[in-house]
C-alpha cells in the first residue's frame, strides 16, 4: 500500500512537473514571438508559432502561422498546415489562406472554391475579380461576365490591382484590370470577334496607357486578325 502511495506521488509529481515545464515553453515561446514580431523576422516568428502550436494547440494559431507562410510566399507550407479542403465553418483568415495559395500553385477549380466562400461572406470588387480571373481559367466565361459587370460597376477610382508580369511589380486602376479580363473574356466567348474584345482592352488602356498586360493582350489578338483586317 505504501510502495502503491509512493508511486502515485511520483507520477503526479511528474505531471506537475511537466506542466510547470510547458506552461514556462509557452510564456517563453510567446514572448519570442512577440520579439520577433517587433524585429520583422519571419523566419523567428514562424519558428515561435509553430513551438507554441506543439506546446498548446490553437485553430486560431495555426491560421496565423498559415497565413505568416502565405504572405513569404510558401504557398506548400501554408496549405500543409490548414489542409485545402473547402469547409464553411473556417474562419476568414484560413479561407483566403486556401484561396491564395491554391491560386499561387495554380490549382483554379479550388482556389475558385475558396474565394467564392470569400465573397458569400464579404462582397467586394476585389473577390469579384479573383473570380473572373478564375472562372475565365476553368472555361466559365459566362461566371466571369457577371463578376466583371460586378466589378466595373463597383470599382472605386482609388482601388488599384498590382500585376507581377514584368520584372517590376506594377499597380493599374482596378476598373481598367476589369475591362482586360472583359476583353479575354469576349475573345473566349467569340474568337470571331475580335475587334470586340479590342474595344474591351482599350478602355482599360484608356485608364491607364502605361498598363503593360493590356497592351500585350492587345497586339496579341491584333496579330490574330487576318492581314485584311489588319489593313483596315
């Protein structure tokens, strides 16, 4: 009976001990975190977050580690964390992080997924032209005519669209990104009619001359008209 006392003592001992032990990894982890925050050091920071997410497993946590991962453009690592599977209930931050991702791995139909629960949610001209965007690649171009109706309709003067085609990243009016996506979308709709999808391309270039994506859509589908209609 008392060997049987003397081992219960230990073990509970034990316990204790080890809890006093973790509670102190936490306040430490927690502390690193917040320092590594002050300093800007992303590596420090997902190095705490995840320390903290094996001492005291947090949903909210895990998000933010995701989206730390997300915003250094490790995209893998971001969605190995949170999965990328489509759920109602995950909180704001964790779906954008699926929907980002997804979309920088280039995986439209799950990305398209995501930011569809993003935009039930939140309706904004920027969902609006993630979807386009999207809907354009899955072969859904009717889908994208509503977002870009959407879009043109509700986009602000101040509201811009960064682009990353060139060698440096560059911003346009987010209403003339619009009426890019339109152009695309009219020449998918009706390859025939291309002077249509020009007229589209041209208003973005209207807003913003310097728009360099525009422009080479443009001389890409003027090159596709037959030399008479070149001349013309």
């Amino acid at each position: 009976m008392k060997r049987f006392a003397f081992t219960t003592i230990l073990i509970f001992t034990g316990f204790w001990g080890w809890s006093q032990t973790n509670e102190a990894l936490k306040v430490h982890y927690e502390n690193f975190y917040n320092e590594m925050r002050l300093q800007g050091d992303v590596n420090g920071i997902i190095n705490a977050l995840t320390h903290l997410n094996v001492i005291a497993p947090s949903q909210q946590r895990k998000d933010t580690l995701a989206y730390v991962y997300m915003n250094n453009n490790q995209h893998m690592q971001a969605l190995n964390t949170i999965g990328i599977d489509k759920n109602e209930n995950d909180s704001d931050l964790a779906v954008q992080v699926k929907a980002v991702s997804l979309k920088a791995l280039n995986q439209p139909k799950r990305a398209l997924e995501q930011f569809e629960i993003l935009h039930k949610r939140n309706q904004n001209p920027y969902l609006a032209y993630e979807l386009a965007d999207l809907k354009i690649q899955t072969g859904d171009n009717q889908g994208a005519a509503a977002n870009i109706e959407y879009g043109i309709a509700n986009s602000k003067d101040d509201m811009k669209y960064a682009f990353f085609e060139r060698q440096q990243p560059y911003e346009v009016p987010l209403k003339a990104a619009f009426y890019h996506l339109q152009g695309l979308m009219q020449y998918n709709i009706d390859k025939d009619d291309i002077d249509k999808a020009i007229a589209s391309i041209d208003e973005a270039l209207k807003l913003d001359p310097n728009f360099n994506l525009a422009s080479l859509s443009k001389q890409a589908l003027q090159s596709r008209k037959s030399p008479a209609e070149t001349e013309e």
